[in-house]
C-alpha cells in the first residue's frame, strides 16, 4: 500500500512483517507542461535531473547524478539520465537504486533533489512526482507530488536516514534555485 506523503510527513522503511529493507529505488517522473502559443499549445522538452547526495554527520561525502552514476562504495546507482521525460504519469524516467545493507554505516542520510539542467522553471513542468520503491517486489512504498509549479528550477525532494537499527524516509519538498546539485547544497543542509 502506498503512502502519499505531504511536505515535512515521514515514514519508517521497516516491513509490515518486522523485517527491514534491503534496496529500494527513488524514481523521479515528469512532464512537459503545455504552453499556449500564438498557434495553439505546444510543449517544449524539460531535462529534470535526480541526483542522490550522501552525507556522513552533516557533510557531504559523495553524489549520485547523471555524470557520477555509481557512488564510491557501490552502494547508490542511478540508472541513467533522461533528458525530456515524459511518464509523469506513473513511470519512472529517471531513478537512483539504494542498496541500504551496503551503505556505509558512517553515511547516516541520502538526499535527493531534481534539477532543471536546461534551467525551466517547474512551472512548465506538470505531474512531477519522486516515489519509494521496495526494490525485491517492486512495491511502491511512498509517493510524494512534486507540486506547486513555481518560478523555481529545483526542489530538495526527500531524503533517507538512519533510524534507530533501520531507515526512514521523510519528504522535504523544499523548492531552491540551481542547475546541479552543487548549487542546491546551501539550500539541502538545512534539511539534514
């Protein structure tokens, strides 16, 4: 059963039956949003990009985006970018997987964000979504409504973190300004 979160609203990523998770996939979906021209509506491509950053106490020690696929220790991959999306509907056009028994027990939270690498404004961007996967069944676990169509170009969408002897999940929805994940980090470190 999916949860769909709000802004601020967080989940524990414990199974029903006491068990915990072993991988899960963070999928990011989207649209092009419709724009009124002078001949009718026309819709120009949107390059969203998912990143996943890794942080040890508080700083940064690794990224997951679509130039760095694979962190360090193998433990978070992303699957690869898309540039135009286009699912936004229930698919997802760009993911990053979590092996969580693999990562280190120093890394205590991952953040994932999107971008807008082209530099649209999500207000050309329609039925934006990120969504927690259990990645043995292929359960949808958490959905969070990338909303608001702002005049912003990112948004921190949520993150994972340790919690006690398992992991929980908890969407931030932070909109921010930036065309990678390296201009977001003074908008992310609020969030840890």
């Amino acid at each position: 059963m999916t949860v769909n979160l709000s802004k601020g609203q967080g989940i524990s990523l414990q199974k029903a039956d006491g068990g915990t998770l072993t991988a899960v996939r963070m999928g990011l979906g989207w649209q092009a949003a419709p724009r009124r021209g002078l001949f009718g509506s026309r819709t120009r491509e949107v390059d969203l990009d998912a990143s996943a950053v890794l942080f040890a106490g508080g700083q940064p020690v690794d990224v997951v985006f679509f130039r760095h696929l694979v962190s360090d220790d193998g433990s978070v991959r992303h699957t690869g970018d898309n540039l135009v999306g286009g699912a936004g509907t229930g698919g997802d056009d760009e993911a990053i997987l979590v092996d969580l028994q693999r990562v280190p027990v120093h890394i205590d939270q991952i953040v994932f964000t999107v971008n807008s690498f082209t530099g649209q404004t999500f207000s050309e961007v329609q039925n934006a979504f990120c969504r927690l996967v259990d990645e043995t069944n292929g359960q949808e676990l958490a959905r969070y409504t990338l909303d608001g169509g702002g005049a912003y170009t990112a948004q921190i969408m949520a993150k994972v973190h340790r919690s006690g002897n398992g992991w929980a999940m908890t969407a931030i929805g932070n909109p921010a300004n930036g065309k990678t994940f390296q201009d977001l980090m003074p908008a992310i470190l609020p969030s840890l």
